[in-house]
C-alpha cells in the first residue's frame, strides 16, 4: 500500500467514526452533558498515551502560554454539549448539516482578529453557508429551538477552532487536543450531580467505545493520514462527515433527509471546500 492510498483510508475511516457519533449519543439514552463527560473521562488516557508516544510525557506539562490552551478547552466542551443537545432535540440531519458551517465562524474570527484577508471566496462561502443553513430548516420562520442550538454549537465550534489555532502557535496539536479533553472533563463534570443518568452495562459500553473509538482512534487516524495526505484534500474528506452521518442515521434511526437538507448541506460543503483551496 502506498502513502497517499493509506492516508485516504485512515483519513475516510477518521469520518465515518466521527459520522456514527451521532447515532451512539442516542443510543446512550444519556443527556448531552453527561454523554461528552464520558466521552472525554475515557478518551483521556489513550489521548495522552498518544501525546507521550509522540513528544514525551513532560510535554503535557509544558503548559506556558496557557490561556488559548483553556479557552480552546473550553469552548471543546461547550461544543460537543450544544451539538449533542441539538441532535436530541432536532434530528441528526439537521444538527450535522447546520453544525458543519461552524469553519467559516472560525475564518471570519480569523479576519476579524487576526488580520487575514478577506477576499470574495470567503464572501460567496460565507453567502453559501447562510443559503445553506436557511434551506436545511426550511426557510427562516421554521428556526425551531434544535436549529438555533444547532447554529450556537457551529458558532461555538467556530470558537473553538479559532482558539486552538491560537494555542497551535506554541503548542503541538497533540498537546492542545490532550488538554482540551483534560480540561472537558472538569468542566462536564457538574452534570453528574444536575442531571439524572441510569449507567447501565449497555450505555457503559457506548460510552467507552465514544471515547476510545469516536475520540481517541478517529483523532489518531487523522493525525497520522496528515504524515502522507496534504491538509487541503484531509480538509476536504472531512466534509464526509455529513454524509455518513446522513446515511447512518437513515438506515438506523429511519431519519429521511428531505430534499431541502440535502441540498443545504451539499452548499455547505462547496462552501467549506472554496475556502479550502
């Protein structure tokens, strides 16, 4: 097998687990705090084995400048909890589509913040994306409580992106990913004691397999497909995302994408995939 051949197979691979998350955080039967506290408490370990394997245990601690390292954590947790709320409340469809505009928050941040050019690829993604958006719910009066919860976990995965852009400036992506979930953990804690959760052996055995399977493996598999793909097709390819989801959830849950949504998120994907290249 040859580099590329082995980087699209573990880069394809990374999204389809990353598509099924949606169907085991139903499965769970678990609020979406208390699922991405587990997520993280078990994807900690082998997130932190990877990170020692790679640059050496002392590395976790090396932690100065430390501010971008938390807000990327926190913003890590808002994240997953509003995104996990919006799939309970509006269909996986939906939630996925609407969550997948949250890279061009990150570039507009980036323009607004850091001085990157705004050109008119962004300006016809960022156009690209609302179309996107407004036709995944159905036109603008139909922004049910899901689709705003839906659109406030991309704002904050436009957030989370653009401060972990920041931490990456003095930090690995190895050690920022490791103190993301770490700090997730502390502060997903509190829904253990504010919300009513039933830890059966069955959703055990979810929850471990989305921390060990959805978190550490997938971010694993796309860590190591950047060694041999370049970072615009990886970009791209994750983009996949939406459409394994699409169709998992169709054969699982019998959620029909209806026509308006499959047209919304493929004008988010060509959005995604202008600014890209």
């Amino acid at each position: 097998m040859d580099r590329k051949t082995k980087g699209l197979i573990e880069m394809i691979t990374a999204t389809l687990i990353w598509g099924s998350i949606p169907i085991f955080s139903l499965l769970s039967h678990l609020s979406s705090g208390i699922f991405v506290f587990f997520r993280v408490l078990f994807a900690f370990p082998f997130i932190l084995y990877l990170l020692y394997k790679k640059e050496g245990l002392n590395s976790f601690f090396d932690i100065k400048p430390f501010k971008y390292l938390f807000l990327s954590g926190v913003f890590l947790s808002i994240n997953w909890v509003l995104f996990f709320l919006a799939i309970e409340i509006a269909g996986v469809n939906l939630a996925v589509i609407i969550y997948y505009s949250g890279p061009i928050f990150s570039i507009l941040l980036a323009v607004i913040f850091l001085k990157e050019p705004f050109n008119l690829k962004l300006l016809t993604s960022i156009i690209l994306v609302a179309i996107g958006v407004i036709f995944s719910v159905g036109g603008i009066e139909n922004f049910t409580k899901g689709a705003i919860l839906a659109l406030l976990a991309a704002i904050s995965y436009g957030l989370l992106g653009f401060f972990s852009k920041l931490a990456t400036i003095n930090h690995s992506s190895y050690k920022v990913t490791a103190w993301q979930i770490f700090i997730s953990i502390f502060l997903t804690a509190p829904f253990l004691y504010f919300s009513e959760f039933n830890l059966t052996p069955s959703i055990l055995f979810i929850v471990i397999i989305a921390g060990i399977i959805h978190t550490a493996l997938a971010l694993f598999l796309w860590y190591d497909s950047l060694n041999y793909i370049p970072l615009s097709l990886a970009g791209v390819l994750a983009y996949l995302d939406i459409f394994f989801a699409m169709i998992l959830s169709w054969i699982f849950l019998a959620e029909v994408p209806t026509i308006e949504q499959i047209v919304g998120s493929i004008l988010i994907v060509l959005a995604g995939v202008i600014v890209i290249f």
